[in-house]
C-alpha cells in the first residue's frame, strides 16, 4: 500500500454561519489519518464561479447538499481510493477528469472543493505538519487583515449599496498587534454607532461587521474614520472598498442603481475618482464595476495606478478571466476564493499566475463560513500579503484571525507580517 493511501472518504451535511447547508468532508489516510475540511460558500456569487450542486427540493428551500455528497461517495471515493494523498495536483486533476464539465457543474464545486482540501489536510496529519508547512516549507507571511466593519449590498439589511468597508492595519508590528488595532476600533465603532443612530445600528452582517441603518457611502466612511480617530490609530491603518458592483448593476439599462439614482458607468467612476480623492487613505477598491466591465476597468487603473483594483466577481479565481484583464491593462489585483475554482491546486495554480504578472493577490473568506480556519493555512501557505478577513465577531470569523495568531506563534522568528508591503 502506498505510503499515504487514501483509505476512506466521509462526508456530511452541515450548516455555515447563515443557517446554509454545506459539506463537511473527512478524508482518512493510511486507515488512520484523518484530514476535515468544510466547503465555504458565497452570498454574492460571479456568474463565472465554479458551480456548487443544490438538490433544489423542499429541504432547506432547495439548498441542501445531498447530491454533491453521493457524489462524493458514489463517484469521487471510489476512484480516489488508493491514491497517494500527497500527490495533490494529480488527485484535483483526476476529479476535475471525472467532472469534465468548464465549471465543475456536473459533481459539483462544492463536492469537488471539500475533497481536495479534505485530501490535503489528511496528507499534512500523515506527515505530522501543520497545513502551511506540508502545502510550503517556505511559508512565512502574515497576511495584513482586511476586516469589513462595515457592511451593505448583499451582505446586509440595511441600504448601503457598497458592501464592505475595510480596515487594513498595515501599520502594525505583528499580525497578533493587527488584530488587536481591529479590535480595538471596533469597539470604538460599536459606541460611535450607538451615540450617533441608536442601538439599531449595532446590529451585526453577514461578515461579522457592523449594519447600520444609512444609505450614504460617505456617512459610512465617516463613521468609520471616527472610530479609527478615537482609537488613536489614524497612523497605522488604510482603507479598503468592496463595491461589489455587480449586486447594484441592472444590465437590461446598463446603468447602476446607486444611492438613490440610476448612475452610467461613466458617472458612477466619476464618483469614485471623487471619493478616492476626498479620501486618500482609501488604498483599495474591489470589484467597483460590474463583472464584465473589462473596459471600465481599465480606465479606473490607469486613473488609480497607485491604489489596489482588485476583481473578485470579475476573475473569479480563474487564470483566463485574468488573462484577459492582462491583455487589456483592467485591475492590478486578484482575489482568490477557493471555493470559486474549486480545486487546491486550481487556486495555487491562479495565485502562482497572477504573480508572475505582478498581480498582487488577496486571498479571501466567503460570507458563509464555518468553524474551520484552513483558509488561514492556505493563505500563509501561498505567502498572500492580503486576507479578507470579515468582521471581528462571530466563531466563522474569530477562527481565522486566532489561527493566524498561532502560524505567527509557532513561526516565531521566521514569520514575516507583510503590514506596509500588503501589495506583494
């Protein structure tokens, strides 16, 4: 039997933080080392995401899983048994064979995603690692946290069209200091809320950031920047933005529904041009126009050479959607999700690309999470200088930022916090 052999595949119906259902899959090596990973999964979804499997019956209002997991069991276990775990790249290529679908939409992104990561975590229990390491012996960057404590668009019940307003301590020493700045400002932020729009203002998103009960994307950034005041860390953080355009975008008139008007594209980056001059320690812009706004792209990273435009829904995680923003000079940035690729090696692969192009990349949670924090190894397993990390409250949230906190310890010396030097 091979050294590390995939001896059992097991997978199960859970829920994430918004009362989703998702998949937890266990891969067992070696009969005795198992590897967990839970799929995460998004809210406001690109059109060139891989696809996850829904059963779209009665449970769950047609979100349940139950498909993607006899996929997993029926399909996938059979033809993985045996196989060297350690060989990952030849296992996400053999599923992504056995799909033979352009988005994984036949067994599914989210069956396809739990295995391949389930088969990593197993392979770094088999060789007595952490995940970081086994995936890098050369990991070493703490990413700097790109917490929303802000929220609107999908992500929120209240009427902010811009759906994440970030803080980004890069004037920390440590990633354990970063998250004791967001911290701290967020409670600041909790009594700016309280003082100025009342308790109801308190109320948590989906990200584990605040949602006020305001429409103005200025309001919020003054609120927010009060905060940052009171807490005496005007010195040490920047800002970023997650338009995530697409979710405010009505493509029957081509214009964008945006604070009250219907807004062309040309005004609508008339607008940003404005806000990012009024306020120069917004560094970051993602996803400002909608996904298939190549053009307008272009023209916001001509005009803003200096700031992070990042695309999410835009790229997706994909090499030829980047590739195309390559060609065309739209975007300077990537995220990276995961689960919108869908394999381990998929990502890597993307990441690898779009720094060989002198893309910055920022790996990024999903808005439905659960309490597994392998984002947190990938992300310093890729060496990203960047991680969207939500909110502070919530176990979905808190998880990531208290692994991040134990790589950094067991690193010690060796663990570089990237802090200023957040575009690499």
């Amino acid at each position: 039997m091979k050294k590390f052999a995939i001896t059992d595949i097991r997978a199960l119906e859970i829920i994430d933080n918004r009362g989703m259902p998702t998949a937890r899959v266990n891969v067992c090596v070696d009969h005795k080392f198992w590897g967990k990973a839970d799929v995460p999964c998004g809210s406001s979804t690109g059109s060139h995401e891989a696809r996850e499997i829904r059963d779209g019956n009665a449970r769950y209002r047609g979100k349940g899983v139950r498909k993607a997991i006899e996929n997993i069991h029926d399909i996938l276990l059979p033809k993985l048994r045996g196989l060297d775990a350690s060989r990952q790249q030849e296992i996400d290529y053999l599923m992504l064979e056995l799909d033979g679908t352009g988005n994984k939409s036949k067994l599914g992104a989210n069956a396809i995603l739990g295995v391949s990561l389930a088969v990593a975590v197993a392979a770094a229990a088999a060789g007595r690692l952490p995940l970081y390491q086994y995936l890098n012996a050369d990991a070493r960057v703490l990413p700097v946290p790109q917490a929303s404590l802000i929220n609107g668009g999908l992500h929120a019940g209240n009427d902010l069209d811009i759906q994440e307003f970030c803080v980004m301590p890069i004037g920390a020493e440590t990633f354990g200091e970063s998250v004791r700045i967001l911290c701290e400002i967020f409670y600041h932020l909790k009594d700016v809320l309280l003082e100025k729009l009342g308790k109801n203002a308190t109320n948590s998103s989906e990200d584990g950031g605040f949602a006020p009960p305001i429409s103005s994307t200025r309001r919020a950034l003054d609120l927010l920047l009060e905060a940052v005041h009171r807490s005496a860390y005007t010195d040490k953080v920047v800002y970023g933005l997650d338009f995530a355009a697409t979710g405010f975008y009505n493509p029957e008139k081509d214009q964008y529904n945006f604070e009250g008007s219907q807004k062309t594209r040309d005004e609508l980056v008339e607008f940003i041009k404005q806000l990012l001059d009024d306020y120069p320690s917004i560094v970051s812009i993602e996803d400002p126009l909608h996904e298939n706004d190549l053009e307008g792209m272009k023209i916001l990273t001509q005009e803003f050479s200096d700031h992070l435009i990042i695309g999410d829904d835009m790229f997706a995680t994909n090499i030829k959607r980047i590739q195309k923003g390559l060609e065309l000079g739209a975007a300077n940035a990537t995220l990276c999700k995961v689960n919108q690729i869908g394999t381990l090696t998929e990502a890597l692969e993307t990441v690898n690309f779009a720094r060989q192009n002198n893309f910055a990349v920022v790996m990024s949670e999903r808005s439905g999470e659960t309490e597994d924090s392998i984002l947190s190894d990938i992300s310093v397993a890729f060496n990203a200088a960047l991680f969207k990390s939500g909110g502070i409250r919530g176990s979905d949230r808190g998880t990531n930022y208290n692994r991040f906190i134990e790589i950094e310890t067991e690193l010690g010396p060796s663990a570089v916090y990237a802090g200023k030097n957040y575009r690499l």
